[in-house]
C-alpha cells in the first residue's frame, strides 16, 4: 500500500486476525460448491473461504443493512417512495489475480444469506467495443485497457441499475471467441446486491475544469475491493494459465486462441511472454494498480493464491 502507520487511510490484517473477524458467519459453501466456483490454476480452498470470505461475507452484510437504514431515511426526508435500489459491489485487479472465482464465491456466500438476497454478477468483458472496432482504431493490442470500453453504454447500464429499473440489459461477452457476442445480452432485473467485476472497474479519468464530466464507474458503488499479488507472482499465473488453456480450450477449433494450441511449448510459453510483458503488465501499470488507492478493501495474494493481508479502509 502506499501509505504506512498512523498516515495511512486503511487498517491492516494479517490472515489470522482477519480471520477472527467472522463471528458466527457460517460456511454455506462445501468442496463440491468451490470445485464448480474455482477459476483455472486458482485452487481456492474452504480454509480460504472460512478465514478469508466468511469475515468479508459479514462485512458486507453489515454494509447493505446500514445502507439500507440510510436509504429508508432519506426517503422518508425526501417524503416519497421510490425503487428498490441494488447494493452495488466492484471488483478490480490484474488479469490472473483470480478476480473471477472472487467474484463467483462472493456472490454464492452472499445469496446464501438468512434473508436470500437476490445476488447477481456482471463483468465488464461486455463492454468491451467489439474486436471489429477495435482492429479498425488499431487498439486490438490495447483490448482490456480504458479506451477499448464502451463507457457510456457501461455508465447507463449502471445508472439503470441504481436508479431501480427492471429488466435492465448488458451484452455478453464470449471468451471463446474472444469478443463480444452480436445481438446477445444478458438481463439483470431488480437484484438486491450486483457484484460488477472487470479490470478497471475504479478507473477516474481527467476532471474538466469546467466540472461538467461524466460520472466515474465507481460513483455507482457502495462497496469496492482490488485483489493484488506482486508483479512476478501474476506473471507466473498468467504463463501458467496460458499453457494449461493450450490443452483445453485452445484446442476448440473456434477458439479466437485456436493457433496457440498448434505450436510448441517452448514458442507457447514465448508468446505468453510476451502478451504478459507487453499487454497486460503495462495495462497493469498505466491503468488498473494506480485505483488500487481508491478501493475500500484490498486483498493481497501470496505466490500460493492465499490471501497473506486484507487491507480495510478506516471509516
């Protein structure tokens, strides 16, 4: 974290004293639940959920039920009703940090819930512009930094969501293909609480001197949290992953990776590589770790995908 001791705006946990932090929590999930939730070469554990999500799982409960004390106050100062308005969730960090199994483990804790929410999940790969545009504006080697969103169709699906609409729709976004799907969405209506997870899902952009920009992604979040890991332990997931999907997905004749799966394991392993040094680390470092300031929770990972500290912003 940037800052160290009295100066700084969070409070630090190691595992064991995040851990004590459960209370009564209890565990909803079992090993057949995280054999289904867990992403490629991320073996997630339920010692992990127990000292590491449980406690978040009552952090966030108690977030949503103060939210939801300040929402019926407002309404009654406002003296009219409105919609159900959603807990929104964002979800940052590096590609191969794990950001997915999180995702899908936070949403079947909280849905497990004594009240059952309704919990829904989007990533922002949906938003993406289609890989025809990219290629057209010569941003292909840029896809999962800023520019290669569609910003505004991200900000009016969330101002939707937050304003309580129903029926509200996101495009879909297949990773076999590697681009987003022509004339496919996906419908979220009414959901308690919506995880939004992506790379730079707390991504700011120059403040107008006018005052007149648009809203930041994160303005529509209640709650936010950056997963982390040093530098060479993400490089070493993303190779990792990358030559296990040679033996699987690759190997799909209508995988946009379909190549990958033909060469040698030497030239696989130069290439992700390469697409690590020259994408996705510098998008690590231009874009998606400078907002990890700006996240309420920070989870860092150890080399063997345990979190080793939990960093809480003081309130």
């Amino acid at each position: 974290m940037p800052f160290s001791g009295e100066t700084s705006p969070y409070r630090r946990f190691d595992r064991e004293g995040w851990a004590s932090l459960r209370a009564d929590m209890p565990l909803t999930l079992d090993e057949a639940d995280l054999m289904r939730l867990r992403g490629l070469n991320d073996p997630i554990n339920l010692e992990e959920v127990v000292k590491i999500y449980l406690p978040l799982s009552r952090l966030l409960s108690l977030y949503v039920e103060a939210i939801q004390g300040l929402f019926h106050v407002t309404k009654k100062f406002l003296g009219g009703d409105g919609p159900k308005v959603p807990f929104v969730i964002g979800l940052a960090g590096s590609v191969a940090v794990g950001k997915s199994t999180t995702a899908r483990i936070l949403k079947a804790l909280l849905s497990r819930w004594g009240s059952s929410p309704k919990v829904d999940l989007v990533t922002t790969d949906g938003f993406l512009y289609p890989n025809a545009v990219l290629q057209r504006e010569g941003l292909m080697r840029r896809k999962g930094f800023p520019e290669s969103y569609d910003l505004p169709a991200l900000l009016d699906f969330l101002a939707a969501i937050k304003a309580g609409r129903g029926a509200v729709t996101a495009p879909l976004y297949s990773h076999l293909v590697y681009d987003v799907v022509p004339d496919e969405t996906i419908t979220i209506d009414r959901p308690d609480i919506l995880i939004l997870e992506g790379l730079n899902v707390l991504q700011t952009s120059k403040l107008p001197k006018n005052g007149q920009g648009l809203p930041f992604v994160s303005d529509f979040f209640d709650f936010s949290i950056y997963l982390d890991a040093d530098d060479d332990i993400l490089k070493g997931w993303y190779v990792d992953r990358f030559m296990s999907l040679r033996h699987t997905a690759f190997r799909n004749p209508e995988s946009y990776f379909h190549r990958y799966a033909q060469v040698s394991a030497e030239e696989a392993r130069r290439i992700a590589l390469d697409l690590w040094t020259n994408i996705n680390l510098v998008n690590l470092h231009e874009s998606i770790r400078p907002t990890r300031p700006r996240a309420d929770l920070v989870l860092t990972k150890g080399a063997d995908h345990r979190i080793v500290s939990v960093d809480l912003r003081k309130l």
